[in-house]
C-alpha cells in the first residue's frame, strides 16, 4: 500500500513539474554486473539439466560441501546461489512447475544441477559421512567410543580428565596409553567444553555429517525430501517377485522369447513325464517312478486282498503280506467280536472290486 501510494505521489509531481517546463532526470539503480553473470549462469544450469537438488547450506560444513564437489565432478554442477538470483532465473527460463519449486527458496542453500535422476542423487548423497570435530554444545546420535591407542599426551594434570571420565590409561614410554576401549558419549549426551578439548587432543573428530537435502525438482515435478527414501531390498524383492510372475505367466501361453521358451519346455517336459507316469507309459525318463507306483499299488492290493481273504491270497501267491491274526477276545467281548464279523462277512470285497484292483495291477 505504501509503495502504490509513493509511486502515485511521484508520478504527480513529475506531471506538476512537466507542466511547468522543469524537466527531472531521474537516475536508474544499476544492477551490479556479478549479479547479472550469476543470473545468466543459472539460466544455463536450468536449460542444460533437468534435476535440481536443494541442499541445507545451515547443516553443511565446508568441509562436506568441497566432498560433495569432488563426488560430482563430471556429473553435474554443485552451486551457491542466493535464492533471489535463481528465483529470478527460474522465472526467466519459464521452469515448468518452478512457482512449486520457488517456494522452497528459503534459508541457505546449496544447489546440484546434474542429469541423474533425482532418487539417484539422493542414494549418491546418502553414501557421504564426513567426520569433523566435536563442538561445545553438540549432541551425539551414536555412541562415541575411546578406542585403545598411544596419545602423545604427557603425563600432568589430564590424567584426571581421563580418570574423570573413566577412560583407564597407563603411562608407558613416557606417554600416557589408553589401556582399553571406554564409551565416551552415548546418543543423546551434549558435548562440553572438556569432552571438546579432550577429543581434539586425542585427534578424534567424533561427528559424523551427511547431506541433507531439502527438496529436489526432476523435469518439471517437486520433490520433497521424505518422498525421496526409497526401500532398496524391498524394491528389489518386489522387482524380482513381478519378473517370475511375468515369466510364469508367459511361459503358460508359451510367448517366442528365449528365456521364456525355455521354461515353457522345461515345464511341458515335466507335464508330459508326469501324466505318461500316471498313464503307465514306460519309457527311459519314467520307468523308475512306473514301477515304483505298480509295486505300490501292487502292495495296496495284496494288503487289501489278505484282511479280506486269506484263501484267496494264499491261491494267488502273494508274498511278503501277512494276515493279521486276531487277538483270542475275552469272555465278556466274544459275543461283541463274533458279531462284527458276521457284518464283514456279509459285505466281503465283491468280485467287480477285486476285478478292477487286479486290472489295475497287472494292466
């Protein structure tokens, strides 16, 4: 509102004194020319590649920033750019989608131009650990371990921190040596001011730093961070699972591609074999599993033949199989027993029945 209001108050004066023959000269801001270079650079990144991957600038040491260079030397292009030179670039290249990824231009940031796709960057990135040194007021996500070494530390008043913190030490060749491996910090735990001069004297640098990355923009859809996790194994898995659907499936209608053709045969063989079995077809492949499923069927029969009728085991010869003989019942259970075999007696095995289990055995 105060601007509009401004801008219409200048324009009446100029309007006034226009009327009068006063003619104003009315000087320009100039836009420094490094501005403009690094505007037109960034319309060059955003016209030459299509993934752009916005990093925290405020959680990225140096240190990180000059790896993550290294890391994508001939991949892309890794910039700081101040968010109002790239808006503007971003509007004068017509960025499909780029009002979506303006929104994002917040804060500090680090910018990756590159062609890979954006969950490729994001799995790239996630392999970077960086260790650098403790700082008063940090707080640990993992345990920090004192391993077992010799420090070049003399013998004085640090034995006490050591003590202090219960990191056994022992004084050898006149340097003080950490006789075993002590936890320092566990997750959670702030670091001091003591534990920060303790650590650089020893030369560890416990903290381990990764990129975080704010959002990424693959030609022409936004990305925020938390859609870039992906489950490797269970991609794999769930990958490796369609693929033998896909092949079983085609391999059912039998699809003229060499590896499907290849379980459609296996698996015709394997069809052929299994019904040539159960027809009793000998041949070479199959003459094992025949026989075994005649002698089988063979010893159904004669078991079948013996608890019915022993006579006619006994005419046919058939050895190996034993009636079972009865237990001598008690008194009380004869009468029970007598009945039962009357009733099986009377339904017997019919002559149809042992027919058809005599064809069945000798074809």
């Amino acid at each position: 509102m105060v601007r509009s209001w401004l801008r219409s108050e200048f324009e009446a004066i100029l309007k006034a004194e226009s009327a009068q023959g006063i003619k104003l000269k009315v000087r320009e801001r100039k836009i420094p020319e490094e501005k403009i270079r690094i505007v037109e650079e960034a319309c060059e990144l955003l016209k030459k590649y299509r993934t752009i991957v916005l990093l925290d600038l405020a959680s990225t040491p140096s240190k990180v920033i000059n790896y993550i260079r290294r890391l994508f030397e001939g991949k892309g292009v890794v910039k700081l750019i101040k968010n109002t030179l790239l808006s503007k670039a971003v509007d004068r290249v017509g960025l499909k989608n780029g009002d979506e990824f303006k929104k994002w231009l917040e804060g500090q940031n680090i910018a990756i131009f590159t062609n890979m796709n954006a969950f490729e960057v994001k799995l790239l990135l996630d392999k970077i650990e960086v260790p650098i040194k403790a700082r008063p007021g940090m707080k640990v996500d993992r345990e920090i371990v004192i391993p077992p070494m010799r420090t070049d530390l003399k013998p004085g008043p640090v034995m006490s921190i050591f003590s202090r913190f219960k990191i056994p030490v022992q004084v050898r060749e006149g340097v003080i040596w950490i006789a075993k491996e002590a936890t320092l910090l566990r997750p959670g735990d702030e670091i001091t001011v003591e534990i920060t001069s303790l650590l650089e004297k020893l030369g560890i640098e416990p903290i381990v730093v990764k990129p975080k990355i704010k959002v990424a923009y693959d030609s022409g859809v936004v990305i925020p961070a938390d859609k870039l996790v992906i489950d490797i194994e269970g991609t794999k898995s769930e990958l490796a699972s369609a693929i033998s659907q896909a092949i079983s499936v085609a391999a059912e209608i039998a699809i003229p591609e060499p590896q499907v053709l290849e379980v459609s045969i296996k698996r015709a063989l394997m069809r052929a074999i299994e019904l040539s079995t159960r027809a009793g077809f000998v041949t070479p492949t199959n003459a094992e599993q025949v026989f075994r499923n005649a002698v089988s069927k063979a010893m159904l029969i004669a078991a079948l033949v013996a608890s019915k009728s022993p006579e006619l085991a006994s005419a046919l010869q058939i050895q190996g199989v034993v009636a079972p003989q009865p237990e001598q019942p008690k008194e009380e259970e004869k009468k029970v027993e007598e009945k039962k075999e009357e009733e099986e007696k009377k339904e017997g095995i019919s002559e149809e029945q042992l027919a058809e289990g005599l064809a069945a055995l000798f074809g």
